[in-house]
C-alpha cells in the first residue's frame, strides 16, 4: 500500500506533537516556486502561544532535517495554530469552539448557523441563531452523524456576556462607592453643624 508524502510527514510529527502536547491538525505540502512549502498547523484545548509554536517548528526542523523524508530539494516550513474561521473536524474542535458560532451544513442538506455551548461523545448542544434577527435563539442537540461539515464563524459585533457582566458589576461597585461618599459628606456636614453649634 503506497502513502503520500503528506501521509508519511503525518507520521513522523504526530509523535513529536503528542510529545509537546499538541495536536497535530493539518500538514499540507504545496510547491511554491522552485521550494516546497510544508504548511503545519497545531493546537491544544488552552491554545498554543509564539513561544511554543517556535520552540516546535525547531523540533519539527531538526526531524526533517536528519529524516530523508524531504529529499535533497529545498523546502520552506511554516508552523502555525489554524484560522479564526477554523474548521469543526473532530469532536475535540467543538470542544475547544464552546461559545463561539459556526455554520453547520447538516447531512439533510440543511444550514443554520449556531452558538457552541456544549460537546460530548455523542454530539453537540448548539444555540440556533433567529433568521435575520426575528425571533429567539433556540437550543438544538445534534448528534455527530447529523453534520455533514461546520467552521467556526468570526463575529466582528459580537457583545461578549463576561464583558457585560463585568461593566454591570463595576457600575454597581461605582454607585455603591458614590452612596458610602454621600454617607461620608453627610457625616462631615453633621460634625461641621455640631461644631457650629458649640
């Protein structure tokens, strides 16, 4: 049984991800020019910052470098996590996409788009989006055969509830502060009408 060159790239890195806990999610290999190009991209459920991502593309150099598997033509190697618009794969991208929204075809030829809140072994509790903004986001579970292919959607307006939540409690925190300084000029009026009196 033969195997491509992405195959065999496959591979080798997968060890070497698993080993920096990360998971490999695509290797692509484009010719640009007269190189090759070996695109890899990698992620882990926190995310991957620069520091790792640099400190892999090293490891990732080094392997292919000792490995004939690039042959002697030379070859550009670009290391990165994947897009803001990240394909819905495996069950561990829906894990990892919880609270962001993604456009789901569904195997029955249908779209919608939802919010991720939730995933497990079995499928994906999804916040279904109004059609142009009339009606209320309903809850819908999908089991994973049901979907056909999802990437996540980038939300430019999105209004994020923490955020919310956080100016809400720091207006509160404020007019709390505002009615303790009305107590403290109170008092201080009181003590300056006593001292008057005096």
């Amino acid at each position: 049984m033969s195997t491509t060159q992405t195959d065999r790239l496959r591979a080798l890195l997968e060890p070497l991800a698993a080993e920096a806990g990360l998971d490999l999610e695509a290797v692509t290999v484009t010719q640009a020019g007269s190189r090759r190009q070996v695109q890899i991209d990698v992620d882990a459920d926190d995310g991957v910052d620069l520091d790792t991502i640099a400190e892999f593309s090293r490891r990732v150099g080094q392997v292919l470098d000792e490995s004939d598997l690039m042959g002697a033509a030379p070859y550009l190697l670009e290391v990165g996590s994947p897009g803001a618009e990240r394909p819905l794969d495996e069950p561990r991208h829906w894990r990892r996409a919880e609270g962001r929204l993604a456009k789901v075809h569904l195997t029955d030829g249908k779209e919608i788009v939802a919010r991720v809140l939730e995933s497990d072994e079995d499928g994906v509790l999804v916040e279904v989006q109004p059609v142009k903004g009339r009606g209320r986001p309903k809850e819908r579970r999908l089991a994973w055969a049901e979907i056909d292919r999802a990437r996540v959607q980038v939300e430019f307006n999105r209004k994020d509830d923490e955020l919310l939540d956080a100016a809400d409690d720091l207006a509160d925190d404020l007019s709390d502060d505002s009615d303790d300084d009305e107590d403290f000029v109170d008092d201080a009026s009181e003590g300056a009408d006593e001292g008057a009196d005096r």
